[in-house]
C-alpha cells in the first residue's frame, strides 16, 4: 500500500485531500514523492509565513528542543514569556493567553467576552454578534459562532448566544444590538473561509464607535489575516481601530501549532487562576519558533508583501477568464469564470498549488516568495484561467 491508500484506510475521512503526496521543499517549492516540483501559493492554508523549512525558525526550533522541549503551565518559560511581551509590545495589547489553534483562540475569546457581559450587565447578557459569511473553528461553540448555516447541520445543538449580522451592514448590527443583550461584536476583517472578502473601512470605523457607546467588547478574529498576511502586522491596523481581544494563529507559528487571545486594556485581568487553560499552550519550541516569526515581520518585509499583492491584483484583474479578484496583501480570492476546482487541478498538473474558497480559487503565498518564482505561478495561473 502507498502513503494515499493508508491514508484512506486509517485516517477519518474528513478531509477531501487533493491527489498529491508532499514530502519536502525550501521556501515556496515543495516536493512530491516523485521529485515533481511545485511553486506553493498555499502555504498550509497561511501558515508556512516564510515558506518551507526556513532556516532561522528551523535553528529557533532545534535550540529550544535541545534545552526542554515541554514544562507545563505549572511553571515559568522564557520563550513563552518572550513572546507574550514581543506580541504586546507590537500590537498595545495587555496579555496574552496561549493555546494550540486559532479555535481555541477563539474560544478564549468568546469565554473573556461572557466574562466581560456578566460581569459589567448580569448573567443574561451573553450574546455575541457575528459577521454572515464568517468563520470561526470547529469546535462546537466556534462552530456556533461561524456565519455559514453549511456548518451548523452536522452538530446540532449548536451553542446558543451568537446572532449574525450582514458584513459592511452598520444597521444590521444596531438591530441585534436593540433586540438582543450583546457582549461582544466579533468580526473578521477579511473573512477567508467565506470567499476572502474584505470588511469596508467606513463600516468597521462605525462599528468600532457603537461598540464604545454601547459598552460591549470588539473582538477581532486575526487567525488567518494575521503575522503580516495582509500588508500589516496585523490587518486591523490599517483599520485604525483598537479592538478589545485580537485573536490569531496560523501564520505565528511558522508550521508549528499555537494560538494566541490578546486581550486589551479592558479585559487585561479578566482571567484569574483557574478561570482558563491548556496544556500545549506556550509551549516552549512553538513559542520559540513563533518568536523567530514574529520578529522578522518588519516594515521592510511588509512593505514587500503590500508590492507582491499589488503587481497579484494588477495581473489579474481584467484578464481574461477573470471576473473579479478581492482580499488584502497576500490573502486573495481570485473569481473565475470557469470551476474554481477545474482552475486548482490544472494548476496543480502545471507545478502550481493553489487552494478554495468557496467558489474562488485562493492564494495565500509566502510572505517572503521571491518575486521571480511569484511571476511565474501568476503567469501559469492567468493561461490556465484564460483557456
């Protein structure tokens, strides 16, 4: 049996893995079990941030795992201590609460945003806003929290509290908010899952400012449009709000899992001892890798990703077969006028991995891809959508 057919008789089904065995690769080329090369506009859906095997967070890593490579929460860590104070230092932010996934991310801030409402307005004040179309995790209550009925027919009961407002819709929200008792407006800013699009300015500054007025939190789900992927450290600076909780992952870790919930100066001490946990979270080697990342995301490389992004959209908007391409920095959804599907395995036989969003093909490649080898998967991607 080959590593597809083990694959199929041991692993749960629940992922529909394209036909395509990876086993090696450096920076944006990666390798299948043939020796076939591949430019990879994918990267792990957002996570490989510097590509494949990057060499400053690989010696991070093996530095790390060479001291300890696992202590618990019972005790104090310097990587994890660092990174906390790298990742508030950069944002404003107060605290930082560890765990493995952008859901558990969520979860956490979910949890500190009920703690907020029941705390300032009484037990019955839990209801949090979501976006339509939004995307959250998967487990049951970021599940609940996600904006797509196609993900709550599975599980149900979902959990309750969360109600969904129309993105870009500041009346939608005001609704929800008059008929509901709200602690929380969480929202993406460019909603991946949901077709990579992006939250108009005007509608987030409006958002922002009703939040205040009303006293509930702003919580900002930063897993995918984080660690530089759409042109700032984290998109909603370029928003120019201050949310109350900032959520993220995915790129952080470099391919390794972490999560991290920074909370604000509202709720910076709303956890105590015992109120929160997880036994992976801030773990020595992904901290000491996601430290590594997180202090090369400089005003240079973010200078290059917002290039990158501009000559991707120059290329493809109004080329042929093209009907509309959307998104921020290096996290965009490219529509086609043929099957989304059809444009990814072509794609895919011609040395370029791209991946989905709905019916849009996606692109979310390294931040530091070199601009010769990003030239020549934009240039295969075009002829494949034009024929």
């Amino acid at each position: 049996m080959n590593i597809i057919e083990i694959d199929k008789q041991y692993i749960a089904g629940t992922y529909a893995r394209f036909p395509l065995q990876l086993v090696e690769g450096k920076g944006s080329i990666v390798k299948d079990e043939t020796g076939k090369e591949y430019i990879d506009l994918g990267t792990g859906i957002a996570v490989n941030g510097f590509g494949v095997a990057d060499d400053e967070w690989k010696q991070a890593v093996i530095a790390q795992l060479d001291k300890i490579q696992h202590t618990s929460n019972l005790y104090y860590s310097e990587p994890c201590a660092l990174l906390a104070q790298e990742l508030c230092l950069r944002t404003g932010m107060k605290k930082v609460f560890f765990s493995n996934s952008g859901a558990e991310a969520n979860e956490c801030a979910i949890k500190a945003a009920r703690h907020y409402g029941q705390t300032k307005k009484g037990k019955d004040c839990y209801t949090i806003i979501t976006l339509k179309n939004s995307f959250h995790g998967r487990t049951i209550t970021t599940l609940s929290a996600t904006g797509q009925e196609v993900f709550h027919e599975y599980f149900t009961p979902m959990t309750e509290g969360f109600v969904f407002a129309d993105a870009n819709d500041i009346d939608s929200v005001k609704n929800l908010v008059k008929t509901h008792k709200c602690c929380a407006v969480m929202i993406e800013l460019v909603q991946g899952e949901g077709g990579v699009t992006a939250l108009n300015k005007e509608y987030v500054a409006e958002l922002e400012k009703l939040v205040k007025e009303e006293d509930i939190l702003l919580v900002v789900d930063e897993v995918q449009t984080g660690n530089g992927r759409t042109g700032d450290l984290y998109a909603y600076m370029d928003y120019g709000i201050t949310p109350d909780v900032v959520t993220t992952a995915k790129g952080l870790g470099g391919g390794l899992p972490i999560g991290a919930t920074m909370l604000g100066e509202r709720v910076e001490n709303l956890f105590t001892a015992g109120m929160n946990g997880s036994t992976f979270g801030g773990n020595p080697v992904a901290c000491a890798g996601a430290l590594s990342i997180l202090k090369r995301i400089d005003d240079h490389l973010l200078k290059e990703v917002r290039e990158k992004s501009a000559y991707i959209f120059t290329e493809l908007m109004g080329a042929k077969g093209v009907k509309s391409v959307s998104g921020k920095g290096l996290m965009i959804g490219v529509e086609c006028e043929k099957d989304a599907g059809e444009v990814i395995a072509k794609c895919r036989e011609r040395g370029v991995l791209v991946i989905k969003a709905k019916h849009k093909v996606r692109l979310l490649p390294a931040l530091n891809i070199p601009m010769e080898q990003l030239k020549k998967a934009i240039k295969t991607l075009k002829e494949v959508i034009a024929e």
